[in-house]
C-alpha cells in the first residue's frame, strides 16, 4: 500500500529503501515516478480472506397491555449496525474492495485483471442507526 506521491501511505512507507547497503523490501521511492508501485508483481499479493457481519438488528416491540393506556396501536425501538466488523488478517482497509472498472483503470481497459486490486479504495462505510417506530 504505497505510492510514489508521498501521500495516503500506509506505515510500511516508514521502512523504505533510503540508503546503500540498507537492508529492506521496501523498494526506494521516486518524487514523480511510479517505478514500484505498478508493475505486475506478487510483492503486493496476499490472502484476502473475510468474514464480515454485513447487518445486525436488534428490535423490542412494547407489549400492547402497556400501549392502551397511552394511546399507541404499537412501539417498537430498534437498533441497527450496517458492516460493523471485519474478520481477516488482509493489511489494507476492506478486502472486499476493488478499484477494476474505475475512472483510473478504463483508460487501459484492464478492468477484468484487476478484480481485488484496492489500491487503497475507500472502504465500505459502518452505519450505526437507532430509532423507534411508533403506530397510533
């Protein structure tokens, strides 16, 4: 998860080649080239195994003996959580993610090889609702 724009770089920026002799396998950047960060290569490759909780609800409706005496047909409150977590060992953000088919990739039109390449693509969003539903 690096590029050669110095920015949105993961931590493994940190440990770069910089100087001769350096020990790392973390190619050197260049200011202005993507000479290391596009080339087909398994450097980036990894297991993207998941299990994600996609949506969990949790609900109580209000008897109806407690509802005549205060003029309600029914109540219910809710709470609701839409992909509250992830369970995986990928390094990137969402391992669901995929950049194929986005404006950068269909000027080359190779959309179809790039199933699973995020490129550090927004992850999903994690929605927290609470609500109550009320019938007169």
């Amino acid at each position: 998860m690096m590029t050669n724009q110095f920015s949105n770089n993961f931590t493994d920026i940190l440990n770069r080649w910089t100087t001769v002799g350096q020990i790392t396998n973390v190619p050197k950047l260049w200011l202005g080239s993507d000479n290391t960060g596009n080339q087909a290569s398994t450097r980036w490759l990894e297991k993207g195994d998941f299990i994600r909780f996609r949506t969990i609800t949790v609900g109580y409706n209000v008897p109806k003996k407690l509802l005549t005496t205060i003029g309600f047909e029914n109540i219910r409150v809710y709470a609701q959580a839409f992909n509250p977590f992830v369970i995986t060992r990928y390094s990137g953000l969402d391992p669901e993610v995929s950049t194929a088919g986005t404006i950068q990739n269909t000027s080359t039109n190779n959309g179809n090889i790039q199933v699973g390449v995020d490129s550090r693509a927004t992850p999903q969003p994690r929605i927290f609702t609470v609500g109550v539903n009320l019938g007169f």
